[in-house]
C-alpha cells in the first residue's frame, strides 16, 4: 500500500514536471520566433500601461497582474507571454488535483488532463491570443477543486480560500457568474454538496468574494455604457434566428469536442458503448451532473470568441500588431471623470513619432493597421469629430 502510494507520488511529481516544462517552451519560444500580437494581446500592450479601476467591458485582473509584469520585465513580448503560460499551467494542475480526487486513480487523472490538448479553445485559441478567458478557467479550476476539498473537509482556511477564487473569477470575466451557477446547483442535487452550501461558513466565503469584487461592481454601476459596450454580440442578425441558433447550439457543441470525443472513440472504444453512473459514488454523480453544465458553458464562450474573430477578420484582415517594445508610448488618453482609458484601439507609435491615427487617403476614414472598430463605431466616432467642430 505504502509502495503504491510512493508509485502515485513520483507518477504526479513527473507529470507536474512536464507540464511546468511544456509551457516554459512555449515562453521561450514565444520569445525567440516573434514580438508579434494579436488583438487581445496588443490590448493589453496598450491598457497594461496603466493601473486604473476598470478600462473596457472586460473585468480589470488581467490587466492589472499585466501592468505590474510590465513594471517588473519591462514592457516586451516576455511579460505577455508569461502571464498566459503560468495562467495555463495553474490551470491544468488544478484539473490534475480535482482529477485525482474524482477518479482516485493517478494515471486517469494524468489522461484527464492531458485531454485538455485536445479541446482547441484551451490548448490553441489560449495560446494564440485569448486574455480575460484564460485567467477565468484558471479560476473555475482552481474553485472546482476547492469545492471537492470541502466536501471532504469544511475547513476555516478551505472556506476562505474559495471566497479568494471567487472573487479573482468575477475579476476576471463575467461569465465565471456562469460557472458558478452551475457548479452550486450541481452541488445542492447531492447531500454531500449541501452540507457543504448550508454550512455558516459559506458567509465567510460570500463576505470574501464580495470584499474582492465589490469595487469593480462600484465601478460597473458608475460605468455601465462601458459595461455594456460589447452586446452587439448578442444582437438577432437574421430572422430565422430561432431555427439558425438551434443549428448553431449543436455545430458548436460538436467542434468544440470534435478533437476530444473523436479520440476517445478511436481509443476507448468500449466507454461509449457502456456507462452507467454509481448512484452510491459522489466523484460518480458530481462528475456527470457537472459536466452537462460546462460543456454549455464552454460552448457558449466558443461562439462568442468564434463572432468576435469574424468580426475582427472582417474589419481588419492585418489585425496583427507589430509593436516597437523598446519606444512603445501610448497614444490614448484617461478620462480623469470616469477613470477609463479613451480610444484604445489607436496605434502604437514609437517616441520619435508624433502620435497619429492613419487615414485613407481618399476618404479621410481611420484605416490603420490598430484600427478594429466595428462600422457602427468608427460612424459615431465621426459623428462625435463633427459635432465637436
């Protein structure tokens, strides 16, 4: 028994290991092939360069944890780049450690893990440019687990600790609101997970996210026009919507697990043929009930990104960022009213250049490389030149 215990151990140690060198090669080689970035990371170059209460529609953490890298690395293609890599190790190590505690098995809970190269909006899209998304699934896992911690232990310190992840998830995008929605009804179909919700406890919990969150929520009310900037995603385009969501609900769900289930199927064949939930088992029943609700989740945050790019494509097929790193200076001003930053999506100009936003030629419209506004944005940013003439 001691023996297999030590088997385990030096099996965990050996993965954490890999993984820990899996992305310090993804830092370095994000270093060494480009100083090139994409439209969330160029953001950050630009918003990271201030420590402000909110900056866009997006929760303010990863920008904040940017400025302070910025501060301490300089301002280079490095500090992006180990943000996301210590976000996505964190990530993957806290689904090894709830792995390990649903499965009780060392190996199934390395094979878990290790699935998660198989979903491209984790293992590519979060490497490629995605921001806000990889700070809130290091903070689903990290709270999934602490959830599994107290259901075996309701401790002061495990209490505390998921009003701490709570409170960096609701900082981190709005949508964790969805995880954890999803993850308390989960627990309270279990009598396990309601001993762990009715415990007074709970209150030190809610006190903590509140105390973390609470300024941004401040900030959110003061600034809905902000807030609210990025619904044009969510607008009815066609009108069929209602027979063209249902087809896009199920395309989305099936490229979004299309690398995964296809694997497993080629592999292990014999667990789609035959599953059957041990009722008397809660790693069983809390496994099944709450992948239901993440794999929507997932979705739901795949076709928003998948929008956005589209969007993006369309408005500036040369979106990619090109940024002088030893002369970057900003050219956007901060609303000393509002405390937000006006106009990020201005060039970045080098210091020996005046600041200026390109223009095409013949229609005096912004046409520049940083430009990634929607039309209906450049339209009103025109109409607010023309008023203020």
């Amino acid at each position: 028994m001691m023996s297999s215990k030590i088997i385990n151990r030096a099996h965990s140690l050996k993965f954490i290991f890999l993984l820990s060198g899996y992305f310090s090669l993804h830092i370095l080689l994000r270093v060494l092939v480009s100083d090139s970035l994409d439209y969330d990371e160029a953001e950050q170059a630009l918003l990271g360069q201030w420590l402000l209460p909110g900056y866009t529609e997006q929760p303010p953490l990863y920008t904040w944890v940017q400025y302070f890298l910025f501060e301490l690395f300089g301002k280079n293609v490095f500090a992006v780049g180990l943000l996301k890599n210590v976000l996505l190790f964190l990530s993957y190590l806290f689904v090894y450690l709830s792995a390990e505690r649903l499965l009780k098995d060392t190996r199934a809970a390395i094979l878990a893990t290790s699935s998660l190269l198989l979903i491209p909006q984790i293992a590519w899209e979060s490497q490629r440019d995605m921001t806000h998304t990889t700070l809130v699934v290091f903070a689903a896992a990290a709270v999934l687990w602490l959830a599994l911690r107290l259901v075996e232990n309701r401790t002061l310190l495990n209490y505390c600790l998921m009003g701490i992840f709570c409170g960096i998830g609701f900082l981190a995008k709005v949508n964790f609101a969805l995880f954890l929605t999803i993850l308390i009804l989960t627990l309270l179909t279990l009598p396990e997970g309601r001993k762990l919700l009715f415990s007074r406890l709970i209150f030190i919990s809610f006190a903590l996210t509140l105390a973390i969150s609470a300024y941004y929520f401040i900030w959110m009310f003061n600034n809905q026009d902000i807030v609210f900037s990025a619904t044009h995603k969510f607008k009815q385009t066609v009108e069929t919507y209602s027979i063209d969501g249902v087809g896009s609900f199920f395309t989305a769900t099936f490229l979004f697990l299309t690398p995964l289930w296809l694997f497993y199927l080629f592999i292990f064949p014999k667990g789609y043929l035959r599953y059957t939930i041990n009722q008397a088992d809660f790693s069983n029943r809390f496994t099944f009930a709450l992948s239901e609700g993440l794999v929507e989740v997932c979705r739901h945050d795949d076709a928003v990104v998948r929008c956005d790019a589209e969007k993006r494509d369309k408005a500036d097929p040369h979106r990619y960022a090109q940024v002088d790193w030893m002369n970057l200076k900003q050219n956007a001003q901060i609303d000393p009213e509002k405390r937000h930053v006006q106009e990020p999506w201005l060039s970045i100009q080098p210091d020996h250049q005046e600041p200026t936003r390109p223009r095409h030629k013949d229609s005096g419209k912004d046409h520049g490389r940083g430009d990634c506004r929607t039309e209906l944005e450049v339209q009103n940013h025109e109409d607010h030149e023309q008023s203020q003439r």
